[in-house]
C-alpha cells in the first residue's frame, strides 16, 4: 500500500521506517509480540505522527 500511495504522489507514513524490521525489543510490548507496541513504541509514534502532520502542513507547530 505505501508503495502505491507514493506512486500516486499520496503523502503516507510509514511507521515501518519508525520502528524498524523487526522492531527493537525496547518499542514492544512484549519480546515475542513484534506487532504491538508498549509505551515506548506508543511514543514514538505519536511524535513521527505528529512530525508527519506538521510536514504535510496538516497541523500547526504549537508556540
């Protein structure tokens, strides 16, 4: 899908790139769970969310 989207000039993020393949055992939730992220994990996908938003000029940069 993300793929498609940046062929279609659609902005995506993809979170892969933010936590990495496979994600470090710091970002989950649990050492065999590779898929859901504990808090760690959580923010930093706030904060590439939130960059990301910010980049597209979607939100505003508070301040």
């Amino acid at each position: 899908m993300v793929g498609i989207a940046r062929e279609l000039g659609v902005p995506v993020l993809d979170l892969r790139r933010v936590f990495g393949d496979p994600p470090p055992l710091t970002l989950r939730i649990h050492p065999d769970d590779p898929w859901h992220p504990g808090a760690a994990g959580h923010r930093l996908v706030g904060e590439a969310t939130a960059a990301f938003l910010d980049e597209q000029r979607l939100i505003g940069t508070p301040g």
